[in-house]
C-alpha cells in the first residue's frame, strides 16, 4: 500500500475544520481508494502493461485533466523508456504504442465516442482481451479518482 491516500497526498482536506469531520466518517472510502490504486497499478498480474507504463499512462491523463501535483506523483514512479508516454505531445509510437496511447487518450478525454472500433484496433494491433481489460480498469480507476480529488478540493475551497 502506498504512504499517502489519494486526498492526504494532494492536499485535499485540511488539517483540521468541517470537511476533516465531514470525510472522518468516511475514512473507509480513502483506504478502499488506496487498495483500488494499489490493484490498478501495481497489481500482481499486469500482464503486458509493466507498472512503471501504468503509472506513466496516469501521469499523462492526470496533466491532461490539469492535475498536476497528481501527474508529479505518479511520474515519480516511472523509469526507463516508458517516461515518454507521460508527455501528452507524444504519441507512443516509438514505443510501440500509439494504439494504446490513443485508446487511453479516448477513453479520458470522449468517453462517449468511444465505440467497438476502439476495442476492435486494440484487438488488431495484437492486444488480449484481458490486456485491453487491464487498460480499462485502469482509465476507469483514474476517471473515478480525478473526480474524487476534484470534488474534495472542491469542497476544501482550493482553487487548483
């Protein structure tokens, strides 16, 4: 498990005051939060997505959303070559990933566009149903947990 929960790691609530008492009553949401970022992304099988990619991917979609303190602490977790894929000016191609880069980018940015193509070229370009699953898990964690930290900081008055 990671050190700091999603809300304590990005400043979302305070120290003290009514959202500390409000968000105390549901301190089990922080943890299960945790525990489902820990399976995200550093799950046991990750199949053809290494960690330090899955944690590239979520660098990359956190500066996409304009969450920069998030797409710093998730690019501290990345090495080698898959530090590439966090910069949103590329495209994965030299890596071999465009297909899944592009994916990743739909899937974030118009989930509503996304149709049975998008999963059709992922199967075209090589990549396992349960490999195009594991993407899916991991987009659909991030979205949930943006608009986790979001809201809190929302409701903490915080302005970035």
């Amino acid at each position: 498990m990671s050190s700091a929960n999603t809300a304590s790691a990005e400043g979302c609530v305070p120290d003290n005051g009514p959202l500390t008492d409000a968000t105390a009553y549901r301190d089990n949401i922080f943890a299960l939060t945790q525990q489902a970022e820990d399976a995200v992304l550093r799950p046991v099988d990750c199949g053809l997505w290494p960690t330090d990619l899955r944690a590239a991917l979520a660098a990359r979609l956190a500066a996409r959303m304009g969450l920069a303190s998030v797409a710093e602490r998730y690019l501290t977790r990345v090495t080698g070559s898959n530090a590439v894929i966090a910069d949103s000016t590329q495209d994965g191609a030299d890596l071999g990933l465009a297909a899944v880069v592009a994916f990743m980018d739909k899937v974030a940015m118009e989930a509503h566009a996304v149709t049975a193509a998008d999963i059709a070229g992922l199967q075209g370009a090589g990549i396992s149903d349960a490999d195009i699953v594991r993407l899916c898990e991991l987009n659909a964690f991030l979205a949930y947990q943006f608009r986790l930290i979001a809201g809190l900081r929302l409701l903490s008055g915080a302005t970035t």
